[in-house]
C-alpha cells in the first residue's frame, strides 16, 4: 500500500513542565506533562538543550541523532524515545519519565551507609544493561541495515532503577552509529565520562561494541567496591590508568569476590578489545552466575531493596488493595479433589 500521498495529521502539542530533575553540561532534563484534547496528558521526561549548544551545530546535532538513534530502539531496558521537538529554536527530546532512582544514587546510598550492594543484585543490573546494550550493538533499521550502534557513555548516571525493580539504560547523547556523524572524528575529542571509558576510547581509537562491555564492567566493578576503579581527574594521567596500567587486583579492593564473578569482570575489563566477550556473553555469563547462588537477582528482589534503601522517597509503582484470597485451603487438597469438588458445585447449581 503507496502512503505517500496519505494525509498529515498536524498536533503541535503542547508540554506543561513541572519540575527540574537533572542538569548536565549539554542539556536540562525536566519532569512534564504531555497535554492533549479533552483533557489527555501524560507523564514524560523533557530534555531541552542548553541554546548555546543548540547554537552549536556538532553539539545539535548530536542531540539530534540521540532522538533519531533512540526513537526505535524499543526495548524493556532502554528509556524509550518518544518525540524530538523545537520551538522557537529551542530543541528538546520527550522521553519515557522512570519513577526510580539512578544507580549513581543506588552507589552512593550503599556508600553513605557503608554496607555493600548484594553481588546478585549487582550482578543482575549490569546483566540488563548487556541487555540493553546488546540490543543496541545488533540493531537494524527498517531498511534491514546494521547500525553498529555504540553508546560510549555507560555510566552510573545513565542507568535507572525504577521503583519496580527495573533497570533501564538511558542518555545515547553520544552514540556512535553507522548513518551518525561523530564529531569526535573531525577533531580530537573525549566523548564520555573518562573514569568509564575503554582503553580505546581514551586514546581517541576507534570503537565499537566492545567499548560499552569494558565500561560495563568499570560499573560493575563500581557496584561491588563501592568505590570508582579509575579516579584521576587530569586527563593525560587518566589515560595512563586506563590504558596504560593493568588492572589492579580485583579480590583486594572488593572482600570476598567470587571467583566466577571476578573471572566476568577481568575479561570485561581486559585492554585489548578482542579479548572482551560481547554483551550478550557477558550478560548471559552474569545471569548464570545468579542462578548458581541462592539468593538470585531479579526485579521483585531489587524493589524490596530500594523500598528498604530509600524509605523516605521510594514510590510503590500502583496501589495494591488488601487481597481476601486465601490459598491455604488448597494446599493440601488434590487438584482432582478440586477439579471435582467444583464440577459438584456447578452441577448442584445446575439441579437446583
């Protein structure tokens, strides 16, 4: 079926902001509301570059392919694009609005009390990010074409919890693709944060998919101790400790490490790109580890951590009246004995 000529249904639309929940370098991220026709709205995330970016055109248009590169990657563990707007020359992205906190606040919580995140609660959120991640890498478009996708800015900051026990990776601000023009490409550029980039990475190489499981495994690392792996702020130092230096030893600065786990972060965190496993391997490898343990990862486990962490703020995701139903009854009862007992009690209806 040709739509070519198919009509148009203009809707400028208009969002009500209602209050500021992050600011970073490049943009202002907003809580908002989506209004619409007889009384519609919706609950979103608006994020609205900073205009002297926005009068910048390498940095437009990185925000520009953020919307494009994410609009279609609909997946449980990525925050989902929904609209790339302008007015009055003022651009902005509307997204999915995740009521939870970042895993940065996760860290940081678990540091303020000095008590450490659970290895299988650690475990099971950098194994959704492979998710999302590996999602990303293998991505095709429409037309069938591999876009090689890479994030370059997995960080703590970029992964959300949300009240439910759901991670989701968010902020592809930066991504490299196949069809995207990367600025970093024209003239030396660091894009990302530097105590989460790879090797490659800092040094201004080529990336691909690989990059993003080096620094999945930087966050993992980061889940576990409690403390960053890489902490030196001026850059021509920093590059040595990320490319240069070799991985200190991971049982010393993280008490009573599996073997098995740390095994999955040493080939994360490997130099050479080619020795790294993808992002479904090491996902996959991550998940098998939690199903070897006793107290497994998953998202009705980390919803009753985060309502423990975070009493004051934590959010339930709907309402759960009171349930009456009891199956203690059942218990001991056969399902035949079931079965037969309410075929008795439809048929006695039926006689009577």
């Amino acid at each position: 079926m040709d739509l070519t000529d198919a009509p148009i249904l203009e809707y400028p639309g208009q969002f009500r902001l209602v209050r500021k929940i992050a600011e970073g370098g490049m943009a202002t991220v907003y809580e908002a509301e989506q209004l619409g026709p007889v009384g519609f709205t919706k609950r979103t995330a608006l994020k609205v570059i900073h205009p002297h970016y926005a009068r910048r055109e390498e940095f437009l248009q990185l925000f520009v392919d953020e919307a494009k590169l994410s609009a279609n990657l609909v997946h449980g563990n990525v925050v989902q694009i929904y609209q790339l707007g302008e007015v009055n020359g003022r651009y902005f992205i509307a997204m999915e609005f995740i009521q939870g906190p970042t895993l940065r606040s996760i860290i940081d919580r678990h540091h303020e009390l000095g008590a450490p995140i659970p290895p299988t609660l650690a475990a099971y959120v950098a194994s959704r990010v492979c998710r999302a991640l590996d999602f990303a890498h293998n991505f095709v478009d429409q037309r069938g074409r591999r876009l090689d996708i890479v994030h370059r800015d997995v960080s703590p900051g970029n992964v959300m919890a949300t009240w439910d026990g759901h991670i989701k990776l968010a902020d592809f601000g930066i991504a490299k693709a196949r069809t995207s023009v990367d600025p970093a490409e024209r003239r030396p550029m660091l894009m990302g944060k530097k105590h989460y980039m790879s090797p490659e990475q800092m040094l201004g190489l080529g990336v691909d998919a690989r990059t993003d499981v080096f620094s999945v495994g930087v966050v993992l690392f980061e889940m576990l101790a409690l403390t960053p792996l890489f902490t030196e702020d001026i850059t021509e130092l920093a590059i040595d400790e990320v490319a240069v230096h070799p991985i200190p030893s991971l049982p010393t600065l993280i008490p009573d490490l599996d073997p098995e786990l740390e095994q999955i972060l040493v080939l994360a965190l490997e130099k050479d790109p080619a020795r790294r496993p993808t992002a479904a391997a090491m996902g996959h490898a991550l998940d098998e580890w939690c199903a070897a343990q006793n107290e497994l990862g998953n998202p009705d486990r980390l919803q009753g951590h985060l309502q423990q962490l975070f009493p004051a703020t934590y959010q339930p995701p709907s309402a759960r009246p009171g349930e009456h139903t009891s199956f203690s009854a059942l218990r001991n009862r056969s399902p035949i004995a079931r079965a037969g007992s309410w075929w008795r009690r439809i048929f006695d209806r039926l006689a009577g």
